[in-house]
C-alpha cells in the first residue's frame, strides 16, 4: 500500500493487497479465539471473551484514529495525501513487525482440548 500511496504501482494493486490483508485476518480470527477460550481459565472464559473483543476494537479504534491524524496533519503541513498515508503505512507496519517479534514469546504449540 505504500507503493500504491506514492503512485508508484497502479492502483489496481491496492485491490489485490487488501484482498490478501483481508484473507489474512479472515483466517487468523477464528484460531485466535478458539486459542484466547482454550487458555482461559475454567470459569474465566467470559472474560477471555471480553478481552479479545475489547483488543479487537481497540485496535480498529486506535489504527484508524492515528492514522486519521496523521493524515490530517500532513494536510496542515502541506504533506501531499500519497505522503501522509505513506507515513501511516510505514507506523502501522512497524507496529505489525514488533507484534510479530513479540509473538515470538508465546508458547510453541498449545494443546487445545476439544470435547
């Protein structure tokens, strides 16, 4: 997308990343929360539940508002749009790489029991 932002591949690529984003979280979703229920304690599921729901929105919230930011203070400092929403892509990014170093954290393999 930060391609696409700086007008240096067509924007019919934007159709195709979003395509692949979304097929990522679409198939990221349902093991997350099969994953956050079997982790939680006995009793404590609801509140695994909330958690994951309340990490969930947070992030859509917080994402878009930042980026809705920075976007508009590029706009005050005379930043072209492809420019803002270029330094958006390249936060969120970076946030995305220290999410995934810090998965590296999580257990190896997690037994998940199914009855």
């Amino acid at each position: 997308m930060i391609a696409v932002a700086q007008s240096v591949v067509p924007a019919g690529v934007a159709v195709l990343a979003w395509a692949v984003a979304g097929l990522g979280m679409g198939i990221s979703y349902a093991p997350l929360s099969l994953v956050a229920l079997a982790e939680a304690a006995v009793g404590g599921e609801g509140t695994a539940s909330a958690s994951l729901q309340l990490c969930d929105t947070l992030g859509v919230a917080l994402g878009t508002g930042v980026s809705g930011a920075i976007v508009a203070a590029g706009a005050s400092i005379h930043w072209t749009h492809g420019t803002a929403l270029t330094v958006a892509f390249a936060i969120c990014a970076a946030i995305a790489v220290a999410a995934a170093v810090a998965a590296v954290r999580l257990p190896a393999s997690i037994k998940v029991k199914v009855e």
